[in-house]
C-alpha cells in the first residue's frame, strides 16, 4: 500500500480548462471544467440519489450535444444555484449555444456536504462565477479544494465515524492519445487500494483506531444505521480523442467502471454516482482504448482524492488512518 500520488491533472487534455472555488470555514465550494467553444459531451448516472442539471441534453438524438462547462459542487440540490455564475461568466466571454443569442450550455452535479460544515452555506452563483474566474489550463491542486472541500467517505456508521476526502486527479498518455479524469469522492463505502484489496479510506471503528470494512459489516445482523441519501461520486473524464455522441457517453460510463474498481460498495441505493465525459476531437484512435484508458485513470483520480485529502471537520484523513494502522 502506498500514499504517492498518481500523475497528471485532467488538463493534460489540451483545451479544458479547471478552476476551484473554495470556503475552507464552511466546508463547501464548487469546481468547474471548461471547455471553450463548446466539446462533445456525455453523462451517465448511476447511484439512484443524483442530483443534477442538463443530463438529459447528453443523450444521443438531442438537438445540443456539445458544453461550454461541467460544474461539480458542495452543497446538495441547493449548489445547483452555483451553475448561474459559470453561465453569466461564459456568456460575458461570448460563448454558447447559438439560439440568437449565445446560452452557454452547463450540466452539473452536486454532492452532500451540509453535515460537515456550516449547513447553511452552500455554492451560489457567486461562488459559480468565481471558479471561473480561477479557471487554468495548468491546474493541479487536489485534495481539500473546490467541490472536494466537504467531501468525505464511509457513511455507514455515520458522518461522525466517516473518513475525509477529496478531490483527485489524474491522467494516461499513449502517443498522442490523452485521457484523463477528475473525481470528487463522497462515497457511501470505502475507498480500497485495488492492488490488495484492503480498504484505504471509510468507515472507522468506535474508538477511530482503524477502519472496518463496510461491504462485510453490511452482512451483520447487528448493523441498524438508518443510511440516507448524503453520498455521491462525481467526476468529469475527458480525452482529446475523437468520439460521436454515443461513444461520449459509453466514456463516461467506463469511468463507472472506475470506480467500481477501488470504491465498495459503489453505486449504492444511497448514493448519487454521476460521471460527466468530454471528447476534445483531436485524435483518431479506437473507442476501446480510450474506455480502458478512462476506466483506470478514474480509479487513479479516486485514490488521489483520498491520498491528498486533509482532516476536516472533526474528521481524519486517509493519511493519517494509515500511519495509525499501517505504520505504527
């Protein structure tokens, strides 16, 4: 088992670029990956709790099938205000869908952030704008930032018994070909490290010495939590490939894929799982490749989001819960 972190920043797909806006005091704050003109895009929802804006312009057949952004944010259903901002800031810019005038086209999901910090501070369109204005192709900062501020994993026995977490990033290279993908880890079950299968980041035992593993205390009959919906993995994957629409969003649902890989139990009744894909057109290659690519640097975003998370909250991070009881 190790904490170094994976390389690469979903930037490395040349023309997108990502900015963070954070409030370190509320434990909250919001992230959005933009995408100049307007890029083939894609989205696929798979925990049955989502919350989300303009999924359903991402299915094959639609008239649109292009974003100028993806908001990623704190806050539950009331973050979905932040995506007025990244919109005003894009139309100032001059881009967007034209319908006579320019609407810029902004899907976006949210996760639950309201029980680790102050409740009733959430992403607004101010906090939208903002993250905009940070926006860079040269991003990298992971962990305790942007929609990542509040995110935390291993719900199972309650908030205050849960892990911290982040947001993460990563990216793989094979010839011209880029893939790349960003994840904000909020997950019901645990982070494990795929490699050995030992969990990394979740639920912790009553003293907070350790980890349990929440897939196997789920078979206790002594388990009684009364789960609610306050989870979801959010993420954007992004390549500069060249995918029609339908292959945009079977991108987007390799990075499932991903997280199936180090997240257990994943795509929970209690979470919200909702990926985002964006295809920059740049490189012909097959569609195989690029969804096994996409698949694996998911699963690397994952684990950098609990490697570089700091403890928050009252809550510790994945880097300390090893040092207690992995290193001694």
């Amino acid at each position: 088992m190790t904490d170094e972190l994976f390389e690469g920043s979903i930037t490395d797909v040349g023309g997108l670029e990502v900015g963070h806006a954070t409030d370190n005091e509320a434990l909250t704050g919001c992230t959005v990956v933009l995408c100049g003109k307007g890029t083939p895009a894609g989205g696929i929802v798979r925990g049955p709790a989502p919350g989300t804006r303009e999924m359903a312009l991402l299915r094959p057949g639609t008239l649109v099938q292009e974003a100028h952004g993806i908001l990623l944010t704190g806050g539950s259903a009331f973050g979905l205000a932040a995506a007025d901002g990244v919109m005003r800031y894009l139309e100032e810019q001059g881009v967007g869908y034209d319908a006579g005038i320019r609407v810029p086209i902004v899907p976006a999901a949210v996760l639950f952030d309201l029980d680790v910090g102050d409740a009733s501070t959430r992403p607004d369109a101010r906090m939208g704008y903002k993250a905009c204005q940070k926006a860079s192709n040269k991003a990298s900062t992971q962990g305790n930032v942007g929609a990542g501020t509040g995110a935390t994993v291993g719900k199972l026995m309650g908030i205050e018994r849960a892990t911290k977490s982040g947001l993460g990033m990563a990216s793989l290279k094979t010839g011209r070909l880029v893939v790349a993908s960003l994840a904000v880890v909020n997950a019901f079950g645990d982070v494990i490290d795929p490699a050995n299968g030992k969990v990394i980041a979740g639920a912790r035992n009553p003293n907070g010495d350790g980890l349990i593993d929440t897939s196997r205390a789920l078979q206790s009959r002594s388990i009684r939590t009364v789960m609610a919906f306050k989870n979801t993995v959010i993420g954007v994957v992004a390549t500069n490939a060249r995918l029609d629409a339908s292959h945009v969003n079977h991108l987007a649902a390799a990075a499932h894929d991903g997280l199936a890989r180090t997240i257990r139990p994943v795509h929970t009744l209690y979470d919200g799982d909702t990926f985002f894909a964006l295809a920059t057109a740049q490189v012909r290659v097959h569609h195989t490749l690029v969804t096994d690519m996409a698949a694996t640097a998911t699963t690397r975003a994952v684990l950098n989001a609990v490697w570089s998370a700091e403890k928050a909250g009252g809550l510790p991070s994945a880097t300390l819960m090893t040092n207690r009881t992995d290193r001694g």
